[in-house]
C-alpha cells in the first residue's frame, strides 16, 4: 500500500496536520516513535494560546499565531477539548515598561489581533486579578488569550483523524528515508511505509528526519523549560500572567491550567541533550523567584509535581514550514511557541503546499469533523450518574480519589481510537493520578485495568513504554532465582 | 437513588472506623459502615509485620490479625456494610432538618442517599508524594510511596525493584527496607534529612540495624537520575536549613527508590463539607472530637496521625462514645456552646488536640494528645492561660515521633473560667538551663 501522506511525529504539529488532512480523500498515515502521542514538546507545553502581539513582524510566526488563534473557537467546537479564552495580562511593574506595552498593543490590534488594552487603573487591575501584585503599575490585557490542555488537545485530534481514516502507528521510531520515482520509503523498526508525500513534524528531532532525505540546511536546539504546578484550589488565577518580557526571555509566567490547577514556569536553557527532561534545583528555584515578583502568595507547600520540557528552537528563531527542494517532502519543523497556538494555521499551510504537490484535495463524502466528547463522571448530576452505573457498573467505581475519575472513563481512554496503552497514556487522557496524591492510591488499579483491558501480563504495563516497567516479578520469583545463582549477593 | 437512613454513618474501614462502629452498636444505636475497598479492614491489611495489639489486646498481632478482631466483631453484632463504596459528598444538617446526608457510589446500586444523625470520619491518611518534596532531576518510573512499595509486595506479590534506596526514615520506610531484604532485594540506603529517624527508634532498631542497612541522617535526595526507570539518585548533605552543602553530592545507584517523608490526614471529603481543618490538616475538633460541624467526629489518622494502631482504637471508641452521647442527649437541641477555650500550639508543640474545649465539660477529663517539632531533653511540659502558668510536668526526653498524650482536668488544676485560650508548650527545664551555664 502507497500512502499519499505519511507524517512523521505525533506531538501537537503532526495531529493538527493528521486531522486537516483527513478530510480529504487521502490514505495517510502518522509515526511516532514514542509509546504515545503527544510525548515530547506537547507534554510539557504551558498550555496557552497566544493572542499573538508578541513575535517580531518580520516572523511569519506572528501571523499563524494571530490566525491560529480565531482557529480555535470552531475547532474546540468541533473536537471537545477542553479550551477557554481567559484573557491575559502583561504586567508592567515599572513606568518605563508601559512604553513596550503600548508598543504590542499598537501593532497587535493593527495586525488584528482583537480587543486589546492597556490598563493603569491598579484598582480595577487588581478587580480582574486579585491574585496580582500591589507592584503592578499597569497591563496588558488580551482577552482573545486562552488556556488549553495540550496533550487532551492532540488525543482529541487523533481521535478525529483515525476516525476519519488516519492510521496511527506509535512506538515507530523512523530510522531511514529512502526516496526514488517520486516515492518515500520509510523503514522503521517493525515495518516500511511507502507514501508519495512525507511531512516532518518530528520537533527537536526535525533535523535528524530532514537530513534523512539530503536536507540539511537547519538546526534544532533543545532549550529546556522547567515548570513547577501547584495543587487545585490553593490559588485561584483568572487571567494568565506574564511579566513584560526583555530582549531575552518572555520570562516566567504564572497560569490557571484547564483542570484549576495553577503552574509556574517555564525558564528557559540551551542544552545539547535531547533526552535532558531533569528538573533542577537551580532551575526550580528560579521559577519559584520569578512568579513571586507577579504573585506574591505562590503556595510553595501545595507543589504537587515539577516537570521539565524541551522547546524546538531552530536556528532561525522562526517556524521552518518548507515545500523543500525533495519533492514530496515538507519540513513543519522548529515549531517553538507560539506553535501550539499556531498550529492550525500551520496545517493549513501544509494543506496548500500539498495542492501545490499536485494533490487533489476533495473532501471525503464520509468526513465527520466531530469527535464527541469523552464522557467525564463530574459532569454528571446524581440522577443521571445513577443511571450511569445501572448501564455500567463501571462508573460506580472510583479509581483515584484526588481527581474523582472512574473505571469507566478509563475503560474508555483505552478503547478510544487512538487509546492508551500505558499508565501515563491513561494519566494524560482522563487523569487518573494527576491530583494531589501523584497515582500513590490509584496506581496499582490502573495497572491492573490496563493488564485486563489489553489482555497482557500485569507487570507488562508500563509508565510510558519501553524500559519504564513498574514492576520486576514476582516476589518469590526472584528469590528463588537468587537461591539457583548460589545465593542472594551481599 | 437508594437511600438509607440509620443513626450513625462511618465513613472508612480501617482500625478506626471498625473500633468505633463496633463501639455505637454496642450502644444499641443504628451504624452503617462505607469502605471504598473492596474489604473490610483499611490500610492494616498491608502491614503484615508484627507489633499490633500491645496495648489494646495484650498480645502482639499483625495487622491483618488485628483488624480481624474487629472484623468478627462486626460480623457478630451484624453491622451493615458496604464495600468498594466511595462518599464523595457531606452535607451538615440545617436547623430545620437534623440529619447529615452522605452521597455515595458503588457499582451495584449507583448512586446512594445515606440519611444520619451523626458522621464519624475515619477516612484514615495518606503518604506525601515526590512532588510535594519537589525533587528535581527525571520522572523516571520505580519511584514509589513507601506504602505503595507495601500494597504491592505484602497484598498483590509483585516486586517494585530490586535495589532501592529509600528517602526520609518514616515507620512504613523502615518497616519497608527490612520487608524488602527478607525479599532478596538490596536496600543500600535510608536517606533522612533530619538528624534523628522520623519514626520509632523500634523500627531504627529492629528493622535497620538489625539488617545492616544503612541510615544516613542529614541527607537529602537532590537528583534524581535515569530518563526511564530510574538509574540511582544523589544524595548530598544539608545545613540547618536545609539547603545542600556543596561538595558532598554522591551517587547511589539503584532501581527504585521508594518515599517515606511524612503523612497527611485525607481530608478532602471534611473540607468540601464546610468543616474546618487545622495546620496538621485534621479537622478542628473540640473535646469530644466533634468537628465544627456539629453531629460529625473525627478519630484515628484523619484527625492526627498516631504512632500505633492501639492509640487509634482508644481514640476511635472515644469518637463513638461521643457521637452516642450526641444522638441520646443533645441531639436536635442546641445546647452544646457555651463557649469555647481554644487550645494554642506553644513553644515547640507542633499541633493539639483537641482544638477547642467546651466551657461546659471542663469540670471532665480532657485527653490531650500533641507532637513536639524537635527533640528534646528534659524538658518541661506546661499548659497556661491568660494568667499564667496552670499545669507543669516533667519529661525526661521528647521526639516528634512520639506523640504526648495528657489526661487532664482543667477544674481541678484552676484553670481560670474565663479565659479564652490556653497554650502548651515545651519547654526546657530551668534547672537544666542552670546546669549548663
């Protein structure tokens, strides 16, 4: 079988691309090399989407940014993710920095970016934002800024693609391209995919795919984020905060998440190791420091996680979406902020540079743009969660406390099209183990849900696939074992 | 919607819960059971070790044993239960309408509507995770809570890993690292950032020395290591404030490491009812361990995490008791404030209970029960009041794992009737200040 697409990465850029697609009356395919989607950039995003005031004009990422965002409205409409435009502040803490805000106000709102003011009115800022500090002098509000959950976001993507014909194939790691008579082959380790076109969305490992096919004309560096989030119901935010950025950082921001959490972060360093996910003591620090100077309340003792993710940076500071000099071969690559809010504007870009391939782009007769919501026990009333459980006992029973989520919802999680197969795949789809006790109650009961569901041995389920194992064996098992080997070792 | 109606709802199985149910029926008053596992029986299920039942029993149990005691009582006085049954909500009653109502679910008859004149929590505690802690470095798996590690060996049989290093020198921790060596796993380490061991020097002796395993006090974890599973940890020392010192990092390598650095009530359910918690985050509750929800007590860890199972019977009986005498004699008239004195963690005292005494039971026996911050040696244990000092007593030496428990009346001792407040403190003895110098 020759695919017309075949996408490689499953992160936020590669889903938004696999779902535009599948309108057509295309035969596409995804690769992800990760036991899941969303595994990478995605995971460890804060979660905004920008009303896009702040890139330079010279970006094109200014203006995905600005058009991604009216973008999102139908598609949260559409796909069921959790989204909301609260609004965000860009806090001045001292006169002279009301002149760079005026200067986003005035550009942004001639680029169309809609509804933006300033405000100095402290009272009235501090109306809006209790939680601020008396220090703020003035800001920024753009209401068009809203908050997301990034990884619910590209599950509900893939859910829709794979619905409508996109195949999703995880755990495939792609090692080499080889391309002749306008055809790709792409070998990974349990297969090969033939498509006519190929779309890297491969994030920090962009230039390692692109350089597979002779293209080597960009780099991508790693540069860490550290975040640090904070228990619900411990500091209500209602806008999201950021300070006014200097030539060289956006700075720290201090943010609701979609689930009422709150988080702090991200600071930002250049690393050589794609795989340095650590958090660190200098770095969590820093954060902590940072938020303050907006928030002084940061409630340090409800930390209940710190996490780390690595940012795409290419070397041109710019998005790299490319119909390159392979025929068939687009670049989606360098996709750092503000990718998340740009990315269906990125996709439609995508979908033109295909037209231009000469593919003809008809929508399919079957294509359902829905993807329904998944059905969350706290959206229930009594009434009608009673009858829940008399249709399935499932959501009668209570697998973590923290976060109130049922067998049932996470039943669903691995059954769902494109569905979970690991702890963690469960964690980031209904949230099992996302609350105040990190999984400490309900994490052997995932486990035992995954193994039964999925039919394999129990300490076969993993945290996020190979080498991430719970468990060793058996208790006796490895005693035994120890005895045959001439005793247990000192 | 089912609904049930009895006098007294528990809410929890575990020693608490059944120690005092078993007290209510006793009473001859209704009590209905609601345990969100799948047995009766709570966390002592896992705790397969001995040392249960000293003090309550006069013989030495596991916890399973020991739970069992309860259990057939249970069955015997044939109290109603309901298993793999989750509250998930409390409503205090109103003036108008006594009862509380429980709102609960299971997988056989939904959703449930529990009507009672009074609520006993004994929802029990849990374990601080990682994240509380923050730790930096990756997020690696073969991280566990120490009782995590406990569920998977003693009740499911699987094994977390092989070699281990566990964090903070708590009783599960150390309990733990003698269960896992009797395993044929290696625990190269238990790291505890304080100078002394968190739990009981029984446990530091019986199970640690005893094994060889080493106990590094002073230490912290400040890396964790590994992109998967997790590879080994740093461990670096700390200054007084905690803070690392430099150049003292070192690498322990290993497959798991397990946490055991502290235990926190479970009080979601009381604090989404509208009762108040306390800075330990138990409930607030006054001398007959009545939250300041009337008709609703708390006992055992979900009030203050005790050190042994027999301090949580003693204090779960008392809960029933109290919650008895409320349905027999207050019930539906408020009578109960005359006002209240509020008892005021002092110098070196880390929380008390209780929170607050009725005015009108101070002419009884008050049980006090608190925790010091730090360890001590000779040291002076006295209660004041606005005017002064009221009760003094001598204490040869005091540990934060060991909680002080007083029986006192506060009549007899002059307590001054009008004061608003009194405060423990302890403090060290004068003599001992002279001696020094």
């Amino acid at each position: 079988m020759i695919y017309d697409v075949i996408i490689i990465g499953g992160g936020i850029s590669g889903c938004t691309i696999a779902r535009t697609l599948s309108k057509y009356d295309l035969k596409i395919c995804l690769l992800e090399k990760e036991a899941d989607l969303a595994s990478g950039t995605t995971k460890a995003n804060s979660g905004v989407v920008h009303a896009g005031y702040a890139a330079e004009r010279e970006y094109v990422k200014r203006n995905l940014c600005i058009k991604g965002n009216k973008m999102y409205t139908q598609a949260a409409e559409e796909l069921n993710f959790p989204f909301k435009r609260i609004g965000s502040f860009v806090v001045a803490l001292e006169d002279n920095q009301i002149k760079t805000l005026e200067e986003y106000r005035k550009k942004g709102t001639e680029d169309g970016v809609l509804g933006l003011e300033i405000i100095l009115d402290q009272k009235k800022i501090l109306h809006m934002e209790p939680s601020l500090t008396e220090e703020v002098v003035g800001v920024l509000h753009a209401p068009s800024a809203g908050i997301v959950s990034p990884y619910e976001m590209t599950f509900a993507l893939a859910e829709n693609a794979a619905m409508n014909g996109v195949k999703f194939f995880r755990n495939h790691k792609v090692s080499k391209i080889s391309h002749s008579d306008y055809t790709f082959t792409v070998k990974t380790k349990q297969d090969e995919f033939e498509g006519r076109n190929v779309i890297n969305a491969a994030g920090i490992y962009a230039r390692k795919i692109s350089k597979m096919v002779g293209l080597d004309y960009f780099d991508i560096m790693p540069r860490k984020g550290e975040y640090i989030l904070f228990d619900r119901n411990v500091l209500h935010l209602n806008k999201i905060l950021f300070p006014t950025p200097t030539k060289i950082s956006k700075g720290i921001l201090v943010c609701p998440t979609i689930h009422e959490n709150t988080f702090v972060g991200p600071n930002a360093q250049n690393i050589t190791d794609k795989k340095d996910i650590a958090t660190t003591t200098a770095g969590l620090k820093e954060i902590l420091e940072g938020a303050r100077s907006l928030v002084p309340n940061i409630p340090e003792r409800s930390a209940i996680r710190n996490f780390a993710g690595l940012r795409a940076v290419p070397d041109t500071y710019d998005f790299i979406i490319d119909n390159t000099d392979v025929y068939g071969f687009i670049n989606v690559a360098g996709i750092l902020s503000p990718g998340l809010t740009s990315c269906f504007a990125i996709a439609e870009k995508v979908e033109s540079f295909l037209e231009l391939l000469g593919e003809e782009l008809k929508i399919k007769e079957t294509y359902n743009p829905f993807r329904p919501k998944p059905e969350r026990f706290h959206d229930f009333t009594m009434e009608e969660l009673d009858q829940k459980i008399k249709d399935d006992p499932a959501w009668g029973n209570i697998i973590c406390r923290c976060e109130t989520v049922s067998e049932k919802e996470i039943i669903d999680s691995i059954h769902s099209p494109v569905g979970a197969r690991t702890v963690d795949g469960v964690k980031f789809r209904c949230r099992p183990g996302m609350g105040r006790c990190q999984g400490g109650f309900c994490r052997p009961r995932v486990i035992e849900i995954l193994s039964r569901e999925l039919n394999i041995p129990y300490d076969e389920v993993t945290k996020r696939g190979e080498d991430t194992n719970f468990l060793v064996g058996r208790t006796k098992d490895f005693i035994l074992k120890n005895m045959e080997q001439g005793g247990v070792e000192d | 919607m089912i609904k049930y109606e009895t006098d007294v709802a528990v809410i929890g199985s575990g020693a608490a819960g059944l120690a005092a149910a078993v007290e209510v029926k006793k009473a001859g008053l209704g009590v209905l059971i609601l345990e969100r596992d799948r047995e009766l029986g709570g966390i002592t299920l896992q705790c397969i070790h001995n040392g249960f039942g000293l003090k309550e029993f006069n013989e030495e149990l596991t916890g399973p044993e020991y739970a069992q005691r309860f259990i057939n009582e249970v069955h015997k006085l044939q109290i109603p239960y309901e298993l793999d049954t989750m509250v998930i909500e409390i409503k205090p009653g109103t003036p108008e309408k006594q009862y509380k109502t429980l709102i609960a679910i299971n997988k056989r008859e939904g959703v449930i509507n529990i009507q009672a004149k009074a609520v006993i929590l004994a929802m029990g505690c849990r374990e601080r995770p990682r994240g509380a802690i923050n730790i930096p470095g990756f997020r690696p798996s073969g991280i566990y809570t120490a009782g995590q590690a406990q569920r998977f060996v003693n009740m499911e049989g699987w094994l977390p890993g092989k070699t281990y290093v566990i964090l903070g020198s708590g009783d599960i921790g150390m309990i733990m690292a003698r269960r896992l060596t009797w395993e044929g796993c290696k625990v190269k380490a238990v790291v505890e950032i304080l100078p002394y061991v968190s739990g009981l020097l029984r446990n530091q002796v019986q199970c640690l020395e005893d094994y060889d395993i080493p106990l590094i006090t002073n230490y912290t974890v400040t890396k964790i290591h590994g992109a998967n599973r997790i590879k080994g940890v740093t461990i670096s020392k700390v200054d007084r404030n905690f803070d690392r010192v430099i150049g003292t990092d070192k690498f322990i390598e290993c497959d798991t490491l397990l946490l055991s650095v502290g235990l926190i009530p479970e009080n979601e359910l009381t604090f989404n009812a509208g009762a108040e918690l306390s800075s330990n985050n138990g409930p607030i509750v006054d001398n007959n361990l009545e939250t300041t929800i009337e008709g609703v007590f708390a006992c055992g860890n979900v009030l203050q995490v005790h050190d042994l199972v027999d301090l949580v019977t003693a204090e779960a009986k008392r809960a029933g008791n109290y919650a008895i005498d409320y349905i027999n004699n207050r019930y539906g008239n408020d009578t109960k404030k005359n006002g209240q004195i509020k008892c005021i963690a002092g110098e070196n005292v880390n929380y008390v209970k209780p929170d607050v005494i009725n005015k009108s039971d101070i002419a009884k026996e008050i049980i006090f029960t608190f925790r010091v911050r730090y360890p001590d040696r000779r040291v002076l244990i006295q209660f004041k009041d606005e005017n002064g000092v009221i009760y003094k007593k001598k204490k040869i030496y005091v540990i934060p794992s060991e909680m002080i428990e007083l029986n006192l009346n506060l009549e007899e001792i002059g307590l001054n009737k009008d004061c608003k407040r009194i405060e423990i403190e302890v403090i060290p003895r004068p003599e001992v200040l002279i001696e020094e110098d």
